[in-house]
C-alpha cells in the first residue's frame, strides 16, 4: 500500500499542482462574486467538482434559479457515468460502501490516473485511492486559501489563472495519451467540444464530445487501438 501512495504522488504530482491553482482561482472567482468562506467550502466538499463548480458560481451570481443551477451541474457531470463505466471492472469486487466512496474520489484527475495505473499492469485501490484521497485535499485547502486570498487579487485574469483550468486538463491529456488511438480521440474530443461550445452548446460540450469522440477509434485498423 506504501509503494502504491509513494507512485500515485511521484507520478501525480504535475496534475496536483495544477488543481492548486485552479482550486486558488475557484476560491477567488467565487469570493468576489459575494459568496461566504463556508458557502464556497461546502460546494468542494458536496460537489468535489471542479468544471461544475465554476459553472454553478456564475449562473448562482447571474441570478439563475435552483433547478437551472442542478440541471447545469447534472449534464456537465455526466461524463463520469462513462468514467465509472470505464473502471467499474476493477472494483467490481467491493462493497456497495467502498464503491460510493471510490465514486466520489472520480473527478477527471482521478480517472486518468486509475487508467494509467492500470494500463501498467497495476492492481488494486490503493493507488488510485490515494491520488484521489490527495487531489481532494489539495482542491479544499486550495479553495479556501484563494477564497482568503480574494481581497488582494483584484483581477485573476491579469494573471492568467484563468487558464488554469485548461492547463489542468491538458496536463490530463499529456499523461493519459500512450498511442495513436488516445491522440485520435483527444483530438477529435478536443474538436468536438470546441465546435459545440462556440455553437453555443456549452453545457453539453463536454459529454458530448467524450461520447463522441472514442467512437472513432474504430476507424482505426485493429492493431492500432490500443
């Protein structure tokens, strides 16, 4: 289990730092648009969600209602019912309790790690345990210390951490892709989202896009999709 928790934070540690500064960007957005410490605390510990919380932040300060703000975060969070359909053959052994808390450790970070994790011939929970048990540590203190912070950051984008998001996923995709067929479908998932997005299908884009995109890996000879 050691071994297991020194790799997962050895391989990990570039997506860690990454989520630091995107939870410090949260922290701060979500400060300046009048919410309280504990308001922005209590949506990382229920939702634990890095894209839905950004989403539910400007809808909340733009005056959209409740159930705008749920039917938002539900279909941007739809793309883990794939993530979990991905793994569920490696913790299909565990109990009903350890599946729900495996579940909630599932933020994108996590899933790429597991899938690496895996594809080496790894075993186990430990190791995507601990990375998850890790990413959520650091996306809480990171969420409140941007939320402290606020005061003395008038503009984020001035600093580029608005970005941060987007260099968090790009990070994702550079340790996640091993061969043709992972660059064929973060290429035409990265397309897809895009053109949904400036079609003005945003909330959509990103399931829309990773259910999408793997379909092409059948175009490719049976040799190469691996």
């Amino acid at each position: 289990m050691r071994r297991s928790a020194r790799l997962a934070l050895a391989d990990g540690w570039p997506i860690l730092l990454s989520v630091l500064v995107v939870g410090l960007t949260f922290g701060v957005v979500a400060r300046q648009a009048g919410f309280a410490l504990l308001e922005i605390s209590a949506t990382s510990w229920v939702i634990f969600g890095g894209a839905s919380q950004f989403v539910a932040i400007e809808l909340l300060r733009g005056g959209a209602g409740a159930g705008t703000v749920i039917l938002a975060a539900l279909l941007i969070n739809l793309r883990h019912l794939l993530m979990a359909t991905a793994l569920r053959r490696h913790f299909a052994g565990r109990s009903l309790l350890q599946r729900l808390g495996i579940g909630y450790l599932l933020p994108d970070e996590a899933f790429a790690m597991a899938v690496g994790w895996y594809r080496r011939g790894g075993a186990g929970v430990a190791y995507y345990v601990f990375f998850g048990a890790a990413l959520w540590l650091v996306w809480n203190v990171a969420t409140v210390a941007g939320a402290l912070a606020s005061d003395r950051i008038a503009e984020p984008r001035r600093l580029g951490i608005d970005f941060a998001i987007t260099a968090s996923f790009l990070s994702i995709v550079a340790l996640s892709v091993r061969g043709r067929a992972d660059t064929l479908v973060a290429l035409l998932a990265a397309g897809a989202s895009a053109a949904l997005a400036i079609a003005g299908a945003s909330l959509v884009a990103v399931i829309g896009a990773g259910a999408l995109a793997p379909l092409a890996i059948f175009v490719l000879p049976r040799g190469d999709r691996r």
